[in-house]
C-alpha cells in the first residue's frame, strides 16, 4: 500500500461517520498531512454545514497552523468549485496556499465534475486524483447514481423462509428473521433517505417504517395507497417520520404527511422515483410486498438486493419470494439467518 492510499483509507473511514446525516449531499473525509503525521482531518458532518476540507483546516492545532501551506490535503472526492449552502472549497484551499491535493475519485454532479480540479491546477496547486477510485466512487454509490440516472439509488429487500417463502398464505403477519437481523435492517433503515411500501403490506403489517432499533434519522416513509384505503390510526401516520401517500385522489399537505397524487395511466413506480429525485430523496430502501418488488425486478430498476434468509423455518404454502438473476456480492451470518447481497447482472 502506497502512502497516499494510506491516508486515502484514513479519509474513507471519516467519510462514513456522516452516513445518513449528509445526503444529498456526498460523504467526504478529508487528512492533512506535514511530515508524514496528520496534523488536522475532518468529514461532512451535515447537510447544510462545512464541508470535510473545512472541518480538517479548522481542526489543525494552533502550533501547527504554520505547516498548513506546505501539507498534503487528502480528500476523498473533488472539492466543490461552486457557491451552495456553504462557499467553495476549492477557494480556501487556495487561500491557505495549500500546494498538494491528492483526491480520491472525481465529482460527477454538474456543478462540479473536474471544475474543482481545474481551479486548483490553475492556481499553482499539484493535484493527483484516482487514489482508490473505485473505493471512493463505491462509498458515493448514492450520489452518483442519484445525478447521472436523476433516480434514487434503489436497494431491494426481502426475507424469506428455508422453503423460499416470503409471507404465509393468511393475513396474520409471518415474522421470519431474527432479533438480531431486525436491528441490523433498522442500520440499513438508518443508511436511507426513504423505504418504500405497498397497500397490502401495510393494511396487513401496521409498520411503523422507522429504525427504532437503531439511532439516526428516520427515513422518509412512501406509500403506494392508491384509493386511500390505509386508517388514519395507522402507525405510518404517526409524527415520527414524514410520509409521503401516493394516491389516484388528492393533493394534500398537514403536519408531516404529504399526498401525493399520481396519474393511473402512468407508471406508477416511474412517478415516485420522478417525485423522490425533485425532493431530493436519494435513495430509497424497498420493503415490499412481494407484487412490488417483482415491479421493479421486472423493470430491472435496482442497485443492490439484500435477502434475509431464515435456514431454519420452513413454511410450507405460502407466497413464493420474486425471481431474481444477480451477482452475489457479500453473505453475513447471524444465527439462523443468513443475509446474501446482490447487484444487477449486468450481462443480462
């Protein structure tokens, strides 16, 4: 391992502590480095608030202000190189006089994509990019995909019984991974800025759609609810999250519930990733049921499929889980379930 992927992985792991705390904007770490020691690093800790290059200056100790023209600044993606929320990066980086940047992976959205790199090569400092690229491109995944396929990044998730079974048969709720994966799901919940159900999966679970296992913000809450069917004492109408119905009736906003109202000769699932990309909802974590996610295997709108299978429960008759070819990726184990992730073949 190279000294610059050294300090690369440093600012990798800063970048993840934003994680659903940053979006839509990107995860960013970021390392100063004099004399071979880091003297300052920092990460995007909020939407909205200084980006990881100013946390990492503003971290420097006061004894060590003065080597900051003369270090080395790691960042994992290219600085911003425009005025949003908070001023430009590349500026301060420039003002500091810092002579060395060595990035991670370019930025693609539109306001960026080289014009950071650009701007610093053009005022005197040394740029090297493409350190883990693919790393740094991997952590962004959401981002990236959010602005070059203008949809959310999209992740289908299911549980299934030994048998290959997603629900049983009656209405009764089939509960079939354990403890211990359920509060790893609400993690994942936590990872995303929505999850998104059908009717039939809330009139028959009552979910209450948030990572209450798990710390961080709830995401926000899609319901495809087409004739409004869904009681208001329903547990998605509570104020833990906003929630959004998408419905073939009205247009309606109060306290955190928005109706959205869809157009029944259209693609339903079509008209929510348009909503979710105009409202900045950058991913969205998909939880069922069993008809919707066959929509969207079938319209091979997916990223990643993560699949809770329970070894030890077999049901018997009940709902068949949706028929998938994927490329597995990465298998966990805990206890009687074994979660398989998966990304779209791409031969296909």
């Amino acid at each position: 391992m190279s000294t610059d992927e050294k300090y690369m992985l440093r600012c990798i792991e800063l970048a993840k502590l934003g994680n659903g705390s940053v979006a839509p904007n990107p995860m960013v770490g970021a390392v100063l480095v004099y004399d071979n020691k880091i003297i300052g690093e920092g990460y995007h800790q909020q939407y909205g608030e200084a980006h990881a290059e100013v946390y990492c200056i503003n971290n420097v100790a006061i004894e060590n202000r003065d080597k900051i023209k003369d270090a080395t600044l790691y960042i994992s993606l290219e600085p911003c190189n425009h005025f949003g929320k908070t001023p430009p990066c590349t500026h301060l980086i420039t003002e500091k006089k810092i002579k060395k940047v060595v990035i991670g992976c370019r930025d693609s959205f539109a306001l960026v994509n080289g014009t950071g790199i650009e701007f610093l090569q053009q005022n005197g400092t040394h740029v090297i990019t493409n350190v883990l690229q693919q790393e740094c491109a991997n952590l962004n995944k959401r981002f990236f995909t959010f602005h070059q396929k203008k949809r959310p990044y999209l992740i289908l998730k299911f549980a299934q019984t030994a048998d290959e079974k997603i629900a049983g048969m009656s209405d009764e709720r089939l509960f079939i991974s354990n403890a211990y994966t359920n509060k790893l799901v609400h993690k994942w919940r936590s990872e995303e800025t929505a999850i998104l159900i059908g009717t039939n999966t809330a009139l028959k679970d009552n979910p209450t759609l948030t990572n209450r296992l798990y710390t961080g913000k709830n995401p926000t809450r899609l319901i495809i609810d087409k004739n409004l069917l869904l009681p208001n004492l329903f547990n998605i109408f509570n104020t833990d999250a906003p929630t959004v119905i998408f419905n073939e009736l009205k247009n309606e906003h109060h306290r955190n519930i928005t109706f959205v109202k869809i157009d029944k000769n259209t693609d339903v699932i079509h008209q929510i990733l348009h909503y979710c990309y105009q409202n900045n909802l950058i991913s969205i974590i998909v939880e069922g049921g069993a008809k919707m996610l066959n929509s969207f295997i079938e319209k091979k709108l997916w990223d990643e499929m993560r699949v809770i299978t329970n070894t030890s429960l077999i049901l018997g008759k009940g709902i068949k889980v949706p028929k998938f070819s994927g490329l597995k990726f990465k298998i966990e184990n805990i206890l009687t379930d074994t979660i398989t992730h998966y990304l779209p073949n791409t031969d296909e």
